[in-house]
C-alpha cells in the first residue's frame, strides 16, 4: 500500500491525534511564554471555517474507520481500489464542507499549535452534554 492517502491520510492523522491527545506543550513552563505584547496573533480562522473543518472531522473520522476495516478484510488484489475509493470518499467529505484539502490541512495545524483554535473545534464536535445534575 505504498502510496496510500497522502495528503488526506496526513490530514486524518492529523484531525484524530492531534486534536484528540493531549498536547505535551500544555504542560510548558511558564517562562517559555513570550511576553505580553510580543506573543503571536492567532490566525484569522472565520468561525465559517471553524464549523466546516469540525464536520469535515467528524465526517473524515467516520469514513477513516469504515475503510479501515473494509481494508483489514480485503483480498490483497483489491486492497489499491479501496484505497483509491477511499482517497475519493476523504477528499469529498472535505470538499463537501467548502474547504479543499489544503485548508483543511492547514485548520488542523494551527489546531494543533493553538489551544484557542483546537478548543473551538473541539467545542463544535463535541457540543456540551448536560450533566447527570441537570438532567434530574
């Protein structure tokens, strides 16, 4: 399976781990942080583009595993037209969102380095539950 999803595998790779792990740099000394006024803008991620790349998340994260099993129990010859079936259906459910895969793929790097922006996304994938108090 040599050149299998590139670009979206590297995407999905990136929606599942990064944003679901925790991030070592959470637990950064304080005095690594620049100081006030000299620290880094986030970048200008509309809200538009916050919502698509979630459902693109959550619908890449879906597919991801249906073709993950599909391809566990593939014969071997048929594994290379899951695979380009696969790259499809992932480039689709980014597309479908109004990102292209390189948005995409970048939304999902500054989530990783941007704990304002992963906690957004986060936010629109997993909208908050009541807890067992409020639903007594």
């Amino acid at each position: 399976m040599g050149i299998l999803m590139r670009s979206l595998s590297a995407a999905v790779l990136m929606s599942g781990g990064y944003l679901s792990a925790p991030i070592a740099n959470a637990q950064s000394p304080q005095n690594e942080t620049p100081p006030p006024g000299l620290s880094t803008p986030a970048p200008n991620i509309t809200e538009q583009k916050l919502d698509a790349a979630a459902a693109a998340i959550q619908r890449v994260a879906s597919l991801k595993k249906t073709y993950e099993q599909r391809l566990a129990q593939a014969p071997q010859g048929q594994k290379e037209q899951i695979v380009s079936e696969a790259n499809d259906a992932l480039e689709k459910a980014v597309t479908d969102q109004g990102l292209s895969v390189e948005e995409y793929s970048s939304i999902l790097e500054v989530a990783q380095n941007d704990p304002e922006v992963r906690g957004k996304i986060l936010q629109r994938i997993r909208p908050s539950q009541p807890s067992q108090d409020d639903r007594n």
